[in-house]
C-alpha cells in the first residue's frame, strides 16, 4: 500500500515520463531556472560562494545564463574536504526536511563528506525507480546484493530480507533480497548465489567479472538469473561479454556517486549509452582548460546539484573522466555520456609527460594466457609497470613474453614491466576495485 511519500514519489516518475522526451533547448531552459534558484540560494546563504562568486564578479549578476555559467569558478574536490563547513548553507529551506551527512568512501583518495536533505533522498528514490522501471524488472522477483559493508555484516551466509529495500518501500510490493560481504571469498559467493538462485544480481563489475570466470571453470549455473546489475566502478570493457558468457543474461550499468546520487543510467535500449539525469543534475564535460567539450570529446566531470539547498555543490569537479555523447536514438532527449573512464588517477604517464588512458590488450591477451582471475595495473615509476595478477597457474616464458609484448605495443611505450603472482589482490577500504593505478599521478 502506497504511503504519501510514495504517491509523491510515483507523481514525479510520471513527470519523469514526460521530461525525458523534451526538446533539449526546453530541458536546457527549465534547468537553468533551477539553476539560478540554487545560485541565489548560494550567493546569500553559503559563505564559501559568497566569498567565491563576490571575487569573481558575480554579484552584480541577478540572472545566470548558460553563456554566463562557463565563467561561474569550479568547485574542486579538495576544497569540499578542506571547507566543508564553509559549504553549508546558514538559511536552507525548512520544507527540504531533515538533514544528515553522507560520506563516500574515500577509496580513490580522502573521504567527501556532504550534508543532505530528506529532499535529495526523496530524489535518490526517484531516480532508482526510474532505473527499475526502464529496465523493466519484475518487482516480483529475487534480488542479491553482494557489496561492501562493515566487517561483521552480511557475512556468509549472507543476510536477507522480505523486500528490496528502502527505495521501493511504500510504493511497491516486491520480492525478497538476500545481501552478501563483498570482502567474501569468490567460492563462497558462487554458494551463497546457488543456494538463493537470484533472478537479479547487483555488484562490482570486477567483482562480477571474477565471478562469471569462476562459474564457467565450475560449470556452475543460476537457472532464474534475468540480468546482471553493476555499480561502483568504472565497466571493464571484457565485462559484459564475460557475464554473457557464463550466464547468458545482459549486464545493466550505472553512474552514481554517493554525494551527488545518480549521474547517469544506462539506456534500455542501447546499452552503450548512458542518459544523464538532467532533472536533478546538471552534468557538464570540459576540457583541460575548462571548455565545453563536443560529443565525442574526453574531458573531466563538472556535476551541479539542483536540489541540494543544504549543501550545494556548484560546478563540483567530481574526478572523473568521461566521453559526451550524441543524441541517443531511443528518442529520449536526456543528454548523452557514451563512455565513463574514471578518474585521474586511473591514467597512463608516458616518460614525455603525456596522459592517456591506459590500452592493456586484452582482447589480444586474454584468450591465449592461463586463466588470470584478477589483475591489476600499478605505475610505479614514468617507466615500470608493476603487473599483478592471480591466476590458475604461472605463465611459461613465451607466454610471459608474449604479454609483456602486447603490453608495451597497446600502452605505445616499451615499459619495464614486472610481473608479481599473488593468491589475492585486495580491494580498497570501500570495497572497490581499480584495474589500473598510477602512483605518479
């Protein structure tokens, strides 16, 4: 039975329905009458951009217009941890509700702690049911969880519930959800999925990847399993295609960051696409010098919160690194991300100073190699890669050398390159996990 919240909840997705097939100067317009509420909001009630947009000439501005906004300072991550005080607004809304703090897990650096409101929950809500719904899931069905918790939590054999949890409660009956510690072993993982025989399962896509690879040496099966659901990482480009392999069900993908919520789903249609959440975000991609980019175009991400009074982060450089993208052929009218690479610290140093996006070759690679269960990529220095990886066995000398071969041809540097054989490869203390590190970034 629908709670108000729910029905709340409900009447947006239906506007939803309607705003994804806007004309894009429509959308545009009705984001930026959104924006200018959270930019007066800001300039009188949050001290930071008092100070920040009075230094850079914005008092004198009433209104905001896109060619104005290029000019409206970015907001870098480090000063989210260094003045977080400093962000929070002095007046916020009484009819946002509550606050509270989230936090991110710090996994790719410091932690971002960042104030919100029973309102940007509300949202959260939305947008998940949103996902649900393009998906098409069956709420009837079973949903498997296995993610980070704290240690001692959701353990093997796991932990379960009668519903899928806070974000469909109130609004619709669903099936059961059984929730299971990243930080268990892959076998025990495989047993806790036989034995609670999902037809959804949520995860890591590493953690997806090595899980796939394990079913198929054991030629273990999921009879209900309908799709495979990844968060938390950056998508492996093997990913999808290994999943589909040992279980034969698609991989839906998403784009989410804690302190801002969801950036971008993936569309039902084209999974190579992925729509920005331009109802709640506004996602800019910009160049090293801070320009727009043009579809095609990689350059870093700039998210704004449009509903966030408590805490708003303008213009908020979140890290990452991302692809715009055209028009997607669905006929949703939602901006367009065709490809997520992650952050900065996830690039390739060449000895010129040069950054790119690391080629590892493993199309070329992977088929003719031992079976390597997990792998990871650390620079150490501008010229040695140190290569870790677990596998069913160690590599014979030619193979070695073929790898190492197409190795130095995909990244287009004869690299110094160490191998290192271990049993495991942790994952950071938020339970993700990074395929490629630079230490010199």
């Amino acid at each position: 039975m629908q709670d108000t919240v729910g029905s709340q909840i409900l009447a947006v997705l239906y506007q939803l329905e309607e705003s994804q097939y806007l004309d894009p100067d429509k959308l545009l317009e009705y984001q930026f009458l959104q924006l200018n509420e959270v930019y007066r909001h800001s300039i009188k009630t949050v001290p930071y951009y008092k100070r920040t947009f009075n230094a850079a000439g914005f008092r004198k501005h009433k209104k905001i217009t896109p060619n104005l906004w290029q000019k409206v300072p970015i907001l870098p991550r480090r000063v989210i941890q260094q003045k977080h005080k400093d962000l929070q607004s002095t007046n916020m809304p009484k009819n946002h509700g509550r606050t509270g703090l989230v936090q991110t897990s710090g996994s790719t650096g410091l932690p971002v702690k960042v104030v919100c409101t029973d309102l940007i929950h509300f949202f959260y809500r939305v947008f998940a049911l949103r996902d649900h719904f393009w998906q098409q899931r069956d709420f009837s069905g079973k949903m498997a969880v296995i993610r980070h918790a704290e240690k001692g939590t959701s353990e093997y054999p796991g932990s379960s519930s009668s519903t899928w949890g806070s974000t469909t409660a109130g609004i619709l009956n669903t099936g059961p959800a059984a929730m299971l510690n990243s930080s268990s072993d892959i076998s025990l993982q495989a047993k806790f999925l036989l034995r609670e025989q999902p037809d959804y399962l949520l995860s890591y896509p590493s953690n997806l990847e090595a899980l796939a690879k394990y079913f198929m040496k054991e030629e273990l099966h999921l009879k209900n399993l309908r799709t495979v659901r990844a968060l938390g990482e950056v998508l492996g480009s093997e990913v999808r295609s290994t999943c589909k392999e040992a279980w034969g069900v698609p991989l839906v993908d998403m784009y989410t960051a804690q302190e801002v919520g969801y950036i971008a789903l993936q569309c039902p249609e084209n999974e190579n696409k992925y729509h920005i959440q331009a109802e709640n975000l506004y996602v800019e991609v910009v160049d090293e010098e801070g320009q727009p980019c043009k579809p095609g175009e990689v350059g870093r991400v700039l998210i704004t919160t449009l509903h966030n009074f408590a805490m708003p982060l303008i213009r908020y450089e979140i890290g990452d690194y991302a692809e715009l993208g055209e028009l997607c052929s669905c006929g949703r009218t939602l901006p367009v991300l065709s490809k997520i690479l992650g952050r900065k610290r996830n690039m390739l140093i060449l000895p010129n100073g040069e950054r790119k996006w690391p080629n590892l070759g493993m199309v070329a690679w992977s088929k003719k190699l031992p079976n390597i269960w997990q792998f990871q990529f650390v620079q150490k220095t501008l010229d040695q890669i140190e290569v870790r990886l677990v596998t069913e066995r160690q590599m014979t000398g030619d193979e070695t050398g073929f790898f190492i071969d197409v190795l130095q041809r995909n990244m287009g540097y004869p690299f110094k390159i160490e191998i290192k054989y271990l049993e495991n490869i942790p994952r950071s203390k938020g339970g993700k996990f990074e395929d490629f590190v630079s230490e010199i970034a």
